[in-house]
C-alpha cells in the first residue's frame, strides 16, 4: 500500500507541483483547501502533468481556523507543508505575523496527535540571513535572522516567527513525530495553471513590458520542480530529521534575468527591458508614488548568499542553472497564456 503524504494548500504554485511529483513517484496524495469548491482548479492544474487516477483525496482545512485538521490527518504518514496564508492588508506586522505562526502551529498539532511520521515546513531563506541586509557575504542554516529587530519588514518577520514557533513546539514534544525545514529562495519554473502564478508573476510582467526597467536586486533563483525535490528528500531522508536545510538556488541579479529573457525567448522576448533603474529612483518612487517598494529598498545592491552545502551533502540534492528555471519559466507562462 502507497504512502499516504498531506501537502498543505494544494491551490498554490508549490503546493501543485509537490502533489505533482508525489503522485509521479507512487505516493498517495490528500491535499487541503479552503473550501470544496476549489478541489476542481487543482485536479485540472495537476492533471496537465500527471494523471490522478483516484490517488488524490481532498481536506477541507484553512490555516487559520482548528477545524478540519485533526480529520485531514488521519491516516498520514508524511506532511509538506507548504502553505503560508495571505494576512490581510493592514499596517499591524500581526496581520501577517499572526496567521503564519498560528497556521505553523495548528498543522503540528494535529501532525502530532496523529503520530504523522514527519512534517517538512516551508520556511524561506530570508529566515536565515543578516536582517539588515548590510552584512554580505555566504551564511548557511546556523543564522537565525533577528525577528526583534524593527527595521525587519513584516514578511521576513513571520517566517522567522512562524518556524522559531514551530521548532518551540517540537522542542516539547516527546511522540514520533519528526520535523524538518526547508528555507528556499525565489521560487521561479513552469506553471501548472495560469491562475495560481506566486512568485512567477515578475517573470510574466518582464515578458509583457510591464516592468519599464529593473532595479538592482539579487535573487538566488531555485527551480520549483528542484524545491520540490529536496522536499521528498528531506521527507525521507533519514539524516534530515530536525534539520534545517536552506535551499536557495545559483544568485542572479534581476537584470541577468531581463537578459536572459531577451536573448533566449526571441521574438517573445522583445518587450523585455533590460535597462537598469538606479538604486535612488527606486527609493524615490517607494517614497513617494508606490509604498508597496519600500519593503525592497534595503536589499537594493546586497549580494547576499546562503551555502546549500548541507542539502547537497545529506540529501544529494543538485538544483538546476538559474538561466534554465527562468527560461522555463517564461515559456511555461506563454504556452499557458498567462502573458500575451
């Protein structure tokens, strides 16, 4: 009998792709959703790659509420979560802090009331890193960014808040169950749909000409179907258990990425601009047209990297050329038509 493995918010873009490669290599799926109604938008988004054949069941579970996990994880023997939910739009950091945390918390209470063999949580490599960003150079899963820091933006905040709560928890906990974390880095590859995009979107709006120029931002591009697979490796892996393992992918300024879209997509790749937006128009613009750019503002320039030495050591995972998850990226957007 197959493995029966949770993947938290199968709606997303990470979540698809891990029922994705779960079904592909043999295990049984259940996935949460918000409500019923959403269960067709992810048996169509996963069946573009892999059929379900009935290996697929669905809990109708939200981070923010108790109900309906203790039921979701009957009969798991494995958990990817992976889901954050969205807090709403306000200027309390709690808004967004509150839900991630909480959510981390409601999944492992139930994963350990069910005796769940092991839990891997999605954290985020910026939970890892100097938290003003002033200090360059390579960090890996010993750094623990400073959540009390108050120049800290809210979303840097809540994944470090969300996974220290979680590490608490376990800490106190003396059953079977096992956790793991994984802290990738900007997640880009093909799509399953082109209603859930996540972080793929900047690549859409690079493709559309929508994005007049790029400021001077660096990313370690890791490949979804690569984030994935460290995952499952770090779901099985006997030595990953009460691990952290960063998963960031090779450093690309935006403007690498502007290039390798113009120069690899062709005539699709015409409107993508290449044209480098100086650090202070960008700190002018979030100053005093789009509040929404404020919270990038202090990683204009940064070189900031972690060492993924440890998932490749322990787990042999081997991610990807960033140029290829980008490329792939773009093309998966047009063959879906999420860019016209």
């Amino acid at each position: 009998m197959a493995e029966l493995v949770l993947v938290t918010g199968g709606t997303g873009y990470i979540g698809g792709w891990c029922i994705t490669e779960l079904l592909r290599r043999g295990y049984d799926v259940r996935t949460t959703v918000r409500s019923p109604q959403r269960e067709k938008a992810v048996l169509d988004a996963v069946s573009t790659e892999v059929d379900p054949a009935g290996r697929l069941s669905f809990a109708v579970a939200d981070l923010t509420a108790d109900d309906g996990w203790d039921l979701a994880m009957k009969g798991v023997d494995h958990v990817l979560h992976v889901a954050s939910p969205l807090g709403a739009a306000s200027d309390d950091p709690q808004a967004l802090i509150g839900p991630a945390r909480d959510g981390a918390l409601r999944v492992l209470r139930a994963a350990t009331g069910a005796n769940v063999r092991r839990v891997v949580m999605t954290s985020a490599a910026n939970a890892a890193s100097p938290s003003s960003y002033a200090t360059e150079g390579v960090t890996d899963e010993t750094l623990w960014t400073d959540p009390d820091d108050p120049t800290l933006i809210p979303y840097r905040r809540s994944k470090t808040l969300a996974e220290r709560a979680a590490w608490d928890f376990m800490a106190d906990h003396d059953g079977p169950t096992e956790l793991t974390t994984v802290l990738p880095g900007a997640v880009f590859g093909p799509v399953l749909t082109a209603d859930t995009l996540g972080s793929v979107g900047i690549v859409a709006r690079m493709i559309t000409g929508e994005m007049r120029g790029v400021p001077r931002i660096g990313l370690e591009v890791v490949d979804v179907r690569d984030l994935v697979d460290v995952h499952i490796r770090a779901m099985t892996a006997p030595a990953a258990a009460g691990q952290r393992f960063l998963a960031t992918g090779e450093f690309l300024w935006m403007a690498d990425m502007a290039r390798t879209l113009r120069d690899g997509l062709g005539e699709r790749g015409r409107r993508v601009s290449t044209r480098q937006i100086p650090d202070f128009a960008v700190r002018l613009v979030a100053r005093f047209k789009d509040p929404s750019l404020r919270e990038i503002t202090p990683a204009l320039g940064r070189r900031n990297r972690h060492t993924t030495e440890k998932a490749r050591t322990l787990l042999g995972w081997e991610p990807r050329p960033a140029r290829e998850t980008v490329l792939d990226c773009a093309n998966s957007l047009i063959a879906h038509g999420a860019v016209g």
